[in-house]
C-alpha cells in the first residue's frame, strides 16, 4: 500500500468537492482497492439553495463512473436531511430507494447515486472512503475471519457482518456504529465486502484508507499469507481449433457469439496447475460484487453440459427463496471464467472490453484465493448471498445500462492488407460496428494503428504460410475465433505490357494476389465453419475482373483467379453456412498509392482536372475506401444473409462494366 496524496497536487483542487475528486482518483488508480466501477467515496458539503436556504448536500459517487477517472460531475448531490430520515425508517424496498435518491437529488441532470448512499450519510463525517481491497476480503473470506479482523485493528474499526447492500446494509450500519464506535474509530470493515474509513479532511480520510489496508497486507505477510508461490510452470502448446470449437459451444447456448480472450501467463498456469483447483475454484467469488461479472463459479475444463446444469440447479434452488421475494428469471447459464489446465484463464464477454473486465477481476480473485488459502482456508459467502446479488435488479440494472448492441458484437474478423488504404478503412468500419479485429500487414505500423482492445495487429507477410497460421493461432488466443475473413491484401505493380513483363515480376503479383489468397482461404476455412453465426468471407475484388485494361496483364489476371476462387468457395463452403461474397472497387483514390502528385500527373495524362478525373464514372461520384469497407461491412451483416456468390461493384457506375 502506498499513500498516493502529494500536497502540491492537492492544492490543484480548491474546494472540498475538488478534494474529493483528487482522492477518489487516488483510491481508484490502486487496483488492489478498486475495480471497474467497485467502491465508492462522498463528501458532505453546505450549500446555500436558490430560495436562500441553507442545506447539507451529500455528493456521493454516481452510478456508471469509475473512481480512477472520476470528476466532479460523476458525483450526485442528495439532501443530507432526506436521507437521515429514511434512515431512520423499518424498511425500504429497493424500488422506493431507488426513487427517493433520485428524487431528493439538487441536480437534475446527475448521475444515479449510488446503492450505498444512506450508509454514506448516516457516518458523521464529512469524507467517507470505501473500497473492496483485496487484502481486507482474504481476510475476510476465511473460517476464522472475523477473529483475524479483530485481532487485526482492536478497537479501530466497527465490524459489520456480510449483508447485501442497500437499505438492509445501512440501517444495520448506523446501528452497529452508534452502539460499537469509540473516539478511536476510524474505519468500518463489512466481513467479505470491504472497507470503510472517514475523517474530517479528504487527506485524513485517505490516509486512513491506506493505513487500515496496509495493515491487513502487513498481518497476510506476518502470517506467510502473502508471497505466492513461485515455482515454475511448463507453458503448453495453444490448440486455436480447439479454442474456436469451445466458443462455438459457449455462444450457442449463451445466444449470440462471445468472445473468448486466454491468458496463458505463468501466473495463470501456476493457480489453474495447482491440484486444490477443483476445489479452491469452486467456492464462490472474492466479494458478491464481482458475481454479475464473473458468475458465481468458473467452469474448470472443457465441461460445458455439465456447467449448464449446476448452474441451473443453483438457479433453482435458490430463486425459490429470493430475498426480495420477486420471481426471477434464470440469466444466460454459460461460464465467464474458464480454467483450463492447457490454456490458462479464459474469460468470456460480449465485447472485448467486458472479457478484459472479467480477465481483470479474476486475477485479484486469484491472489485472494491463494492468500485465503494460505491463511488457513479460502472461504466464500453462502450461495444464497451471491444469488441474492446476481439477482437483485438494482445489479442487473447496471448491466442493461449498456444498452445498445452493435451489430458485430462479439464477432472477430480476419482483415489482410489491413495497415492502409481499405484494409484500415475496413478495421475502422469493423471496429465501429463492435467486432475485434485481426489485422494482418506486412507493414509493420500494422501493430499499432489502433488504441483500441478490440485491435490486434500483426505483422505478416501473406506468402508466409507459417507465419499467416502462427498469427491467426495468436488472435484466436486473444479473441477466441474468427466469424469474418476479408480478402484485401494485395499489390498493384506499375503498367508494362505482356511482351515486357517479366516471368518473375507476374509470378510475383499472382503469388500475392492469388496463392497468399488462396492459402489464407484455406487455413480460416476451419475456423469460419465454428463461427456462432455463421462464417463470412468478403474479397476485394476489382473492376478490372470484368473490364480489364492495356498493362495490367498480372493484376488482372491474379484478380480474375481470386473472384474464380471466390466463387468456388462459394459453391463449396455453403454447407459450412460460410457466405463468400465480392466487391468490386474502381478508382478508390484516398490509398497511399495516389499521392496528389500522381493524381495530378494522371489527371493530366486524360486531359482533365483532379477532380473530375476522380469521379469520372457514370454517377459522377467520388469513391472512397470508407465506402468500399461499409459496403464490405454489409455484406457480412443481416442485408446480404441471403447472399453468397455475388459480386457486387463499387464504383460510382462504369461504362465498360455497364
Ligand atoms: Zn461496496
């Protein structure tokens, strides 16, 4: 643990809101404390409202933001007055929280605020700090932990023993803290949820934090709970058929496709290695917080059926007796976490972005497991208490938050010639449209034209049969599969006529354009076959397939073979429900290979202006490669699900193809 706060930073935030940003960031750039979203902090503040009252205003963290980036527009201001009167209520249903925290907020426009904002309110102190640190729940989550705890801090903090948060957690709370808090008091730990601390200054407040886990950490090390064990591990081959086969299964029984990202570090194959996995792994998870993104259990092995089938059960026996007394319906049975003895952690999401959140979670869910374990014992909360939390709607309701699905979520694409011109049109256009993306160039700028996780760019050279093998075995590590292939890599050498082309120079070009092509085809075909929906391949074709010109002899004639190939394909690969499909560009000019001063010159060559001899076509239009890759994009979408075998041109309408 280390406290963060630097008093010239600090003076950077001049108001007590201010402060509660800065060390909000703080508490939320450690992930031991917090993670994804988890924790939350307030400040309770004196304002003079527009009618000339004065009233106390809770600001406290709003749903949907995040405490490492936090501003202070993430934080909902709530009437401190209203809500020591609900506190003092018997009971309050989660619906009636929910609206009277809205309600009694001074600002319209806020975030939601968040489940535990009475409990914020009913501390007397001006900063609260919560957190789900890591050390506090191993502590926590073990037969013995609440001796441990109180071994830990004596008469430092109040303990709480597990309730579900909400308005059962803050009522009990106030209570706990009124009879047990002393002038010693400065934390709060909830067994097997977490910690609070507070003070009278956002430092004092923080410190306070750090102290109270730093001590936890130093208890898990002065007990041989802490350094995990080190020795090494034999790192196994990756079977990437095998991998596409497993999210195949995943995705149908969830619904729709997933992603899969493995991690086959030391640290992962050292924990799922270990020979009490099938019984360490299967107790629960760290805090019922991380149940609505990892599940309740990971699956161990390759035993989907047999995953499905507890998890029903669990869902079974425990929705008859919800805490909230509401009927439940079951959520999606399949695994989020995978433990395979081969391949390390795997864990599922729709997006990229939600598997890394699961990835995330889980390797703190390893350390304290391991520490738990050390320590005498890993011991997770009952299942009613994670379904309870699974269950309850005001969780559900922060993942429905998402909300719009976009229309390749979940799917991965093969792009070749991806590093310009419309191959990187083609990653924007897919990206954008929520598939990951395997991008594949020989240029090596390819492995880092994009920020974003759903990005992976490899640099290949397509002639390389190993190598275009080795990088697909690599994306499918990071993503799982493959349901779209788009043909695009390709060279476009300078006209020379057939009596002065050499042998070398056309068995190079059909090597690139339609051998590499070829190849490629073969070797995604076994994964297109395991795609969720169905496999898709699109090849980027060329006007000069129908309409060929004078000089072009070796493009022409690769472009030929490939849209013969492609239709072959087609032919073949429907019983695979694979789609081929091919677009058939002309005159796309925003490539690197038409610098404005080849423009110019051609333009020149025809007699005309650039930009009529850019749009010199029957629409009178200029095409671009964005257009080129949306028009790509749909034809491996719902338009043209009932297509394959077409080529479809794109070209602003030409007149020798016409
Ligand atoms: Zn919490």
């Amino acid at each position: 643990m280390k406290n963060l706060w630097q008093d010239e930073q600090a003076a950077k935030y001049t108001d007590e809101l201010g402060l509660r940003v800065y060390t909000s960031r703080l508490l939320g750039q450690d992930a031991s404390l917090v993670l994804h979203g988890g924790g939350n902090t307030s400040v309770k503040i004196t304002e003079i409202n527009l009618v000339g009252e004065e009233e106390e205003i809770l600001y406290v963290k709003g749903s949907g933001w995040d405490l490492e980036t936090i501003e202070a527009a993430g934080f909902a201001p709530v009437r401190m007055a209203h809500l020591l009167k609900l506190a003092k209520l018997p009971s309050l249903t989660d619906a009636q929280m929910v609206n009277e925290l809205k309600t009694q907020m001074t600002n319209s426009s806020a975030p939601s605020p968040s489940v535990e904002t009475i409990l914020h309110a009913t501390l007397p102190y001006k900063y609260v700090d919560h957190t789900h640190a890591d050390a506090v729940v191993t502590v926590t989550n073990n037969s013995a932990g609440l001796e441990r705890i109180k071994a830990i801090y004596g008469d430092e903090v109040v303990i709480i023993p597990y309730i579900m948060p909400g308005f059962d957690l803050a009522k009990r709370c106030a209570e706990i803290f009124e009879a047990d808090a002393t002038d010693k008091t400065i934390g709060m730990v909830l067994m097997n949820h977490g910690m609070f601390s507070f003070a009278d200054t956002a430092k004092e407040s923080y410190g306070r934090m750090i102290y109270l886990v730093e001590k936890a950490e130093e208890y898990l090390k002065k007990e041989n709970a802490w350094a995990l064990p080190e020795e090494a591990v034999t790192t196994t081959s990756f079977y990437s058929l095998e991998q596409a086969e497993l999210r195949h299964w995943v995705s149908q029984a969830a619904g729709a496709p997933v992603i899969l990202a493995t991690d086959s570090s030391e640290r992962c194959l050292r924990f799922v290695k270990r020979n009490d996995i099938k019984h360490i792994s299967q107790q629960g998870p760290a805090t019922p917080d991380h149940v609505i993104r990892t599940k309740q259990l990971p699956m161990i092995c390759h035993e989907l059926s047999e995953y499905i089938k507890n998890y029903q059960s669990y869902f079974e026996a425990h929705a008859s007796t919800p805490r909230d007394g509401q009927e439940k319906t079951m959520l999606n049975p399949t695994p989020k976490v995978i433990l395979n003895k081969q391949q390390g952690l795997v864990a599922v999401g729709q997006s990229v972005k939600e598997a890394q959140i699961v990835a995330d979670i889980y390797h703190h869910t390893m350390d304290i497991i391991e520490r738990a374990t050390l320590l005498g014992g890993y011991q997770a909360l009952p299942d009613q208490d994670i379904f309870d939390m699974e269950y309850w709607e005001l969780e559900q309701a922060k993942l429905k938050k998402s909300g719009f699905t976009p229309e390749f979520a979940g799917e991965v694409v093969v792009i070749s010639g991806a590093a310009s011109g419309i191959g990187k049109a083609c990653v924007e256009t897919f990206l954008g449209k929520g598939a990951a993306v395997i991008a594949l160039d020989y240029d090596p700028s390819v492995t880092s034209l994009f920020e974003s996780e759903a990005y992976l760019g490899l640099n290949v050279d397509v002639t390389d049969s190993d190598g275009l093998q080795r990088s697909l075995d690599e994306g499918v590590k990071a993503f799982g599969g493959i349901d779209m292939l788009i043909l695009n890599a390709g060279v476009f050498p300078g006209g020379c006529r057939i009596d002065a082309l050499k042998t070398n120079e056309w068995r190079r070009v059909l090597g690139t354009n339609l051998d590499a092509t070829f190849v490629l085809m073969k070797l995604v075909h076994p994964y297109l076959k395991l795609a969720p929906n169905g496999g898709r391949a699109v090849v980027i074709g060329s006007k000069n397939v129908p309409a060929p010109g004078p000089g072009a002899a070796a493009y022409s004639a690769s472009k030929a073979g490939v849209n013969q190939l492609a239709r072959v394909a087609a032919l073949e690969w429907g019983a695979d429900n694979i789609r081929v499909n091919t677009v058939h560009p002309n005159a796309v000019f925003d490539t690197g290979l038409w610098t404005e001063s080849v423009l110019a010159d051609r333009a020149a060559h025809y007699g005309l202006t650039v930009e009529e001899y850019k749009s010199n076509n029957v629409l009178k239009t200029e095409v671009t490669s964005s257009d080129v890759a949306e028009l790509t994009a749909a034809m491996c979408g719902d338009l043209f699900a009932k297509t394959t075998g077409g080529q479809v041109p794109i070209d602003g309408g030409n007149y020798r193809v016409i």
